[in-house]
C-alpha cells in the first residue's frame, strides 16, 4: 500500500461506546489542527459537568434525553438532534433521563459567541436552517445545528440525511485552505452501513480510500476531497462539524468542487 492510501486510512476513527466523556479526534491524535470532536455516553440518571476552558464547544444529543443544569442561561431539556453551543470560560452540568449519547465539536474560542441552544425540528421551512442540497443522486436534507449567523469563533455544525443509497458531499469538494471537517455517523446501525471517501487530489481516485462508516464512525478531512454514499435500502445519517483557521474563514460557502465531476 503506498504512502497516500496508508495516511488517508488513518482518517477513520471508531468512537468509544464506553460510559464517559472521549477524545475522538483531536490535535493530538489527529492531523486536523482547528476541529476536535469528543463522545459523551450517559447512562439514564447520570451527570457530567462539561467544561470548556478555552475552547468553544457545540454538544449535540444524537441519541437518548437529558437535561441541562447548573447554568445561567441554558436550562433545557434536550431529546435527539437538539443542541447547544458554549463559548470559553462556561460550565454546564448534563443530566441523562435515558441513556444518551452526545457528539461534542469543539474549536479554540476568540471570544466570539454567546451561550445559545437550538431545539431540532424537521418542520421548519426550507431557507437558512433547513436545506436541500444537490441533485438527483446527490440530494440530500441538511439542518444546521449552529449556523453561520449564529455568532461563534470557528464552528459551522449541522446534520445530514441522505437518500436511501444515495450520495451526500456530491459533486465531491474540498475547503482546506479555509477549513478542517468532521464527519460523525450515527443512526445507521449494523448491518447497515455507507462509505466515505478521501482523495487529495482532483480527479485522483487511483488514491482514494473507501472507508466503511456505521453509527459511531468518525472521519476527519483535515484536507482532500470527501464524498459519501450509502449501500441500498440505507442512508447516511451524519453530524457534521466544520472549524475555520481564523473567524473571518468562518463561512459556508468556501468548499471548491473537484472539476472533473462538475
């Protein structure tokens, strides 16, 4: 296997099912130097004290129901998909009322942003928060969970959908000059399963690697091009996360499509 394929294998991570809070992608263990993403697994009637420092933090309740404490201003109840965001310097408490599991993005904080939850619902109209994105095979439902008008200091996050065997991230794009992505599967248990690809460069698919996701698969993009798809009678169900390299980066409309597939 050649250098190439070898480093883009080691973009796939499997998140911890453990009880407790785990580091999945980080600059530590990771290429990606602006996005992090960590696990929460509560069991019903738990607490974890969640505390960001210096970082910005944006939880997303992917599975379960809790309730948020021990804050100013976010006392919430939270059920699946609804979410919140944090700034530095905050300390919240997270009570689990069935066992729950939290996708968490995280990115340094400049000080920009406030304390903010966004309940999760489908039914809103088609416009800034809730989009369709791509054609034919390549449609698919996008819901922000922290949009690029809500103030943050890196963070762009929301969930996709797919179709049933169809692509998402299609035609495939890359945004490495601006931003680093995180893709986190959930919602498509064994045996069901998808694949997301990585190549670095334009049209270069004789090095591009297949990486089989299920729930709890992590892909990170610190760069390259990353399509998606879904086996039959399956979708792809992901929480996305994006971290810009400054707050001026911080936009969605950077991603540059691959030529050969326009």
């Amino acid at each position: 296997m050649n250098e190439i394929k070898q480093r883009l294998l080691g973009w796939k991570v499997e998140s911890s099912e453990e009880v407790g809070f785990h580091p999945v992608i980080t600059k530590e263990n990771s290429e990606c130097k602006a996005i992090e993403i960590y696990r929460l697994n509560l069991l019903a009637g738990q607490k974890y004290s969640l505390e960001t420092k210096s970082k910005e933090m944006h939880p997303v309740l992917i599975e379960g129901q809790a309730i948020l404490e021990d804050h100013d201003e976010l006392n919430q109840e939270m059920k699946d998909l609804d979410s919140f965001y944090l700034p530095s310097n905050n300390k919240i408490t997270i009570k689990a009322l069935e066992d729950s599991i939290f996708y968490i993005a995280a990115a340094k904080c400049e000080g920009i942003g406030k304390p903010s939850f966004r309940k999760f619902d489908i039914s809103l109209p088609i416009g800034d928060i809730h989009q369709i994105h791509g054609k034919g095979v390549g449609e698919r439902e996008v819901m922000f969970t922290l949009d690029p008008n809500t103030p943050a200091s890196h963070l762009i996050c929301g969930v996709t959908r797919s179709n049933v065997g169809g692509w998402t991230s299609w035609p495939p794009h890359q945004h490495e000059k601006d931003l680093e992505e995180a893709y986190c599967y959930f919602n498509m248990p064994k045996p069901k399963f998808g694949l997301h690809l990585s190549y670095l460069e334009s049209g270069d698919i004789d090095n591009c690697v297949a990486h089989t996701v299920s729930s709890g698969t992590m892909v990170m993009a610190p760069c390259g091009y990353h399509p998606t798809v879904s086996s039959p009678a399956t979708r792809n169900y992901y929480f996305w996360a994006l971290a810009s390299f400054s707050p001026e980066q911080r936009r969605y409309d950077l991603a540059i499509n691959d030529p050969n597939f326009e």
